[in-house]
C-alpha cells in the first residue's frame, strides 16, 4: 500500500455512548492499517474541517435522538451546504453508526439519513456486510451485528447505563465497520493509482 487511506470519524455523542462507538470504529480501521482523525462535529474549526477536506473516507456518528441523528449532528451536517453545492466530497467512500437505547428505536432512520447525506454530498456509500446475527434460532444476541441493520453499525443499550457496559457484540460490529471502510477505501485508492498510470488514461 502506497499510502494509507485517512479516514474521519465525524461524530457527536451526548453522554459518551455513541463515543465508546466512535472509538470502536477506530479501531477496526487502524487495526487495517489506515490513518484515522476523529472529530466532534459540535465543536468545529478549521483544522476539523481540513481533515474532512482531506479525507479519504468520512464515517458520520450520532446517537439516535427522537427517531433521528441527533440535533447536534443535523447542525453540522446542515452546515455542510457551501461543501455540498461545489461537491467538495464527491467520490469519498463514507458509513455510518448509531445507537439508540430501544432495541429498535428508529435507529434504521438514522443509519438511512446519514446514507442521504453522503450521496448528497456525491460519496461512495459502505454497507456494514454482514448478514444479521440473531436472526435464525441456532445463533445468538452475541453475533455480530446482532441487530440486523445494513446501511451502517447500530447498537443499543438501556438509556440508564454507562457507556462503559456497551454490549461486546456492538463494539465488535463498529470495529467491523471501521476495518471494512478501511479495506473498501484502501481498493479504492489503489485502483483509482493503478487506471492514472495507464499510459491511455494519462493526460
Ligand atoms: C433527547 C433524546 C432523544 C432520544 N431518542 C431516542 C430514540 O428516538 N430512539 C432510541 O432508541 N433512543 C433514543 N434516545 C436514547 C439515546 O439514543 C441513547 O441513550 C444513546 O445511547 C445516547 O448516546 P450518547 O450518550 O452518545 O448521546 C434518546 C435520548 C435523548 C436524550
């Protein structure tokens, strides 16, 4: 690999969860070898918004808040607007995750408007690529991704408890997001460097 794909995590977390979250991502995709910048979307400057710029893949996080993203990330995201109309992002790879303390609780809108955003924004959207665990009789709540979500890694737990008693299998599903963005972004990189040095497509 020439250069390691960089990837952002560009998240908002309210009370930790959705950070433990963002963490896991995190690892998943440095453990795949790519350079990864975290962000909070709540408090951005411009060094934040160069790292977005500059990335190769963004993975968009946010609790489920009233059946959606939460108001912080709807702010930032809003706030994306002058980057959308010149199509700042087009043909970055990006995902998304979520959390939501019901066992469904709408999470799916969530996952599903950050999928909207990035083909707003024109970018490449990465399923999570599992299959659902815990959907046939002989497999577990363990399994990863055991909520059976697609569009992105979701997770849940009870609204009273800490972040730091988040469900194993929902940790090892966003370290499963973040190692795959890295992967899809690392092949994405390399056939982009490999169809430039085709002498018939060099300018
Ligand atoms: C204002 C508010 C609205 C919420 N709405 C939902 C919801 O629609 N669905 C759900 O499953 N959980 C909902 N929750 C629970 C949070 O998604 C959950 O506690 C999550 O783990 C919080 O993550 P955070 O600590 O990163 O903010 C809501 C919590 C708050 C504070």
């Amino acid at each position: 690999m020439e250069k390691p794909p960089v990837i952002v995590i560009a998240y908002h977390s309210g009370r930790g969860h959705t950070e433990v979250l963002a963490q896991s991502v995190r690892a998943g995709a440095l453990a795949a070898g790519a350079d990864v910048t975290m962000v909070t979307v709540d408090t951005m400057d411009d060094a934040k918004w160069e790292a977005l710029d500059n990335a190769d893949a963004i993975v968009f996080g946010a609790p489920t808040y009233m059946g959606s993203a939460s108001g912080k990330f709807h702010t930032f995201a809003e706030s994306t607007n002058k980057r959308w109309a010149r199509q700042a992002w087009k043909d970055k790879l990006g995902s998304g995750f979520t959390i939501g303390a019901c066992k469904a609780g709408d999470k799916d809108s969530t996952l599903g408007y950050f999928a909207t955003l990035g083909a707003q924004h024109g970018m490449i959207w990465v399923s999570l690529g599992l299959l659902p665990g815990w959907h046939l009789s002989h497999e577990s709540e363990n399994d990863l991704n055991r909520l059976g979500y697609f569009n992105g890694a979701a997770a849940t737990l009870p609204g009273d408890l800490p972040p730091d008693v988040m469900h194993k299998a929902d940790i090892a599903t966003a370290e499963h997001l973040g190692e795959r963005v890295a992967q899809l972004t690392a092949i994405h990189l390399a056939g982009r460097a490999a169809l430039a040095a085709e002498p018939s497509r060099a300018e």
